[in-house]
C-alpha cells in the first residue's frame, strides 16, 4: 500500500509552501491528501489544485479533534505550513506527535520565528515576547537558508528540530516565471486599457493593522502600518510626477488577508491628474511583477519573489522602531527607505530613468526534492 501523506496549511504563504508539493509527491506514487482552510483553498486554486476544507472533516479546531480526524485519515506523514493567527497546524502537530506520526512544518518568511510554535497569535507579539515558551513544535521544523535557522535558535528552537530545506515555493516562483512572456504583458495592458509603454508602479499592501488589531490612531507594533506607509509614498508620488509631468499608473495590491475596502478613503490623497490608481487583489502576480516598472511595500513575500524575479523593488519603512523584518535589508541586499526625503529621492530617480540597482538576492534550487527526501529519511528508519 501507498504510504499517506497529508498536506495542510491555512495562510497564503503556508499554502504556498505546501502546493509544490502536491504533483510531486502523487508522482512518486505516494497517496496524498491536500487539506486547506479559509485563504489557503483559494491560494491552492492557483495552481489549478483542489483542496479539502478541513471544516467538513472536523466539528472544530480543537486538539480531540483534531486527534479524531488523524486516527480516521490515518496518515504515514503530515507536512504543513505555519500561520499567523491560527492553531490548526498547531493542534495537527500536537495530535500527531501523541499519536507517533511524523510531522513538518514548512517556514515560508524569515519573520516571526518563535511565535509560530508558541501559545501566542502574531497580534500577542508582547506577550510571546514575555513569555517564549514554544508548546506547539512538529517532529522538525522546516527553514529557507542557515540564517533562519540561526535565528530559530536564537528564539530557543533547539537545533536539532531545524532542516535547512529551501523554500518549496521559490522553485515553483522561478518556473511559473518563464511562461510570462512580453506579448502576454502587453494583450494583460491593453485588456485593462493600458499602452504598452505605460509606466506602472504596484504598492504591494500587507495586512499589518489587521494582523496586530491597530488602527490609524493606536501604537504601531513595528512603528508603521501599511496605512501609514502608503500615506508617505503617495505624498512622495504626488509631489514627484506633479514636478515632472510624469504619468504614473498606480497598481493597489492587497493582500488576502486584508479588507476589501482598506484603501477606499485613503486613494483620495492622489491629487494629481498624472496618476491613474486602480485597487486589485485578483491579478496574476507573476504578470504583475513583470509589467510593474517599480513594485514598493513593506517587507512582504512578495517583495522577495520580485527581487529574486530581478524586479525594481523598494521597502518603505518610514517610523520602523524595530530591528528590520525585511530580510534583504538585514542582509543588505536591499536598503529599506527610512524617511520621507530619501522615499522621494529613490522615486525621482527611478520615474526620471536614471540607472537602478537590481538586487542580487539568491536562493538555492531543489527546495522541493530536498522536503520529498527528508521525509523519505525518516519514513524509510520508521
């Protein structure tokens, strides 16, 4: 009999850790099973998979629950992802360690190491902080490069819970990226009413209120919010593209995650005729890494995948009060923009043309055979 294997995950970047996966493991002739929740099964629907709701498996997310759903699907294996604010993987990895089944857990940012494994959502970051007990750690923890896992330590992970895997996701990225042509970009342009020689700018939004229960008038756990951070870029765009008569299309990136309506009042700060905004969620975002002349945020995954696509980026974290979570700003790949006079510096001289640094931020191959042949390790000593 083929052995089982469930995948899970319930955030955008967990099930993007999880999704390569799938045609992998089914190739290699093991029975798979691929398990999603909320954002998750949308996010599968993008690599034309099709995920099962954990919710028409269990009656809640609970640990005898979730120990119930383990000894119905009897599994060989668990992989998942991690997520912010969530304790399904938390419990799977709970119930399958009581029950003596193998389980990873896929790291898909170099942020947030510790809290991932503890009692805390991400919005409780001072109380993790207070208290880094880590209750909730699978049989290993799965991690981008050796920085991560040093960090993971740091945060008193113990060391022999950690593989240096490589992101799944990063070697999807890079293959689904040669089938976007130019000729694909410019028929995408002129479908919404574009020319091809637009200049494009894509402010790619993250949901840090939500995430950490601020609004515009409370303490910002990181010392900004998407929010905020969009009010300094759109005061920079405006004053630069009115000096200049520079004609800018705006693409809004929201995240999954976040509300539909997060930018409704604050598009009311463009103020000049030479900028066309438009708010999106629903965009190919590999077509959108590579029609955008310049792609702004924070310090979101997607601002990696478009440095590793070779892509202009910038991080704008304008009253940053802790240490970066940018990881090519801690690496100094990237320099992330602290004020606004350099914020309006950098986008002068990007809409004028002038010679930009493209960030060389690589990442290792084989993420995918590197998970499939840990977990055939520890199958095979089973």
């Amino acid at each position: 009999m083929n052995k089982k294997i469930i995948l899970f995950s319930r955030d955008p970047g967990g099930a993007n850790t999880v999704a390569p996966l799938y045609k992998k493991l089914i190739l290699k002739g093991y029975d798979v099973k691929l398990y999603g929740k909320d954002v998750a099964l949308s996010k599968y629907d993008e690599y034309e998979l099709k995920g099962i709701d954990i919710a028409t498996a269990i009656n809640e997310i609970s640990l005898d629950e979730m120990e119930k759903f383990l000894v119905k699907e009897a599994p060989d294996f668990i992989i998942t992802g991690t997520s912010a604010d969530d304790f399904t993987e938390k419990y799977l990895w709970k119930a399958s360690e009581k029950l003596g089944i193998k389980s990873f857990a896929i790291l898909d940012q170099w942020v947030n190491y510790g809290i991932r494994f503890s009692r805390f959502s991400v919005n409780e970051l001072k109380d993790y902080e207070r208290d880094r007990e880590h209750l909730y750690v699978p049989y290993k923890i799965l991690v981008m490069d050796e920085y991560a896992k040093g960090q993971m330590v740091k945060e008193g992970i113990k060391e022999n819970k950690i593989l240096v895997s490589g992101q799944p996701y990063f070697d999807y990225l890079i293959d689904r990226n040669k089938k976007i042509t130019n000729k694909l970009i410019n028929k995408f342009k002129r479908s919404i009413g574009w020319d091809d020689d637009d200049f494009i700018i894509t402010y790619v939004s993250e949901p840090i209120s939500r995430t950490y229960s601020e609004n515009d008038g409370s303490e910002h756990y990181w010392g900004y919010s998407e929010r905020t951070v969009f009010c300094e870029f759109i005061k920079a765009l405006n004053d630069v593209t009115k000096r200049f008569n520079k004609k800018v299309k705006l693409i809004i990136r929201l995240h999954p995650k976040e509300n539909e309506d997060n930018y409704d009042e604050l598009i009311n700060l463009v103020n000049t005729k030479f900028i066309t905004p438009l708010i999106d969620r629903e965009l190919d975002g590999f077509i959108l890494m590579n029609l955008s002349d310049l792609i702004c945020g924070m310090s979101s995954m997607f601002l990696i995948e478009s440095a590793i696509l070779k892509r202009t980026i910038l991080s704008i974290q304008i009253g940053l009060k802790r240490e970066n979570p940018f990881i090519l700003g801690r690496q100094g790949v990237v320099k992330s923009i602290l004020t606004s006079t350099e914020l309006k510096a950098e986008i002068e001289k990007i809409i004028l043309g002038d010679v930009i640094e493209v960030s060389n931020f690589s990442i290792g191959k084989g993420s995918i055979e590197n998970v499939i042949n840990f977990m055939e390790e520890i199958l095979c000593q089973c």
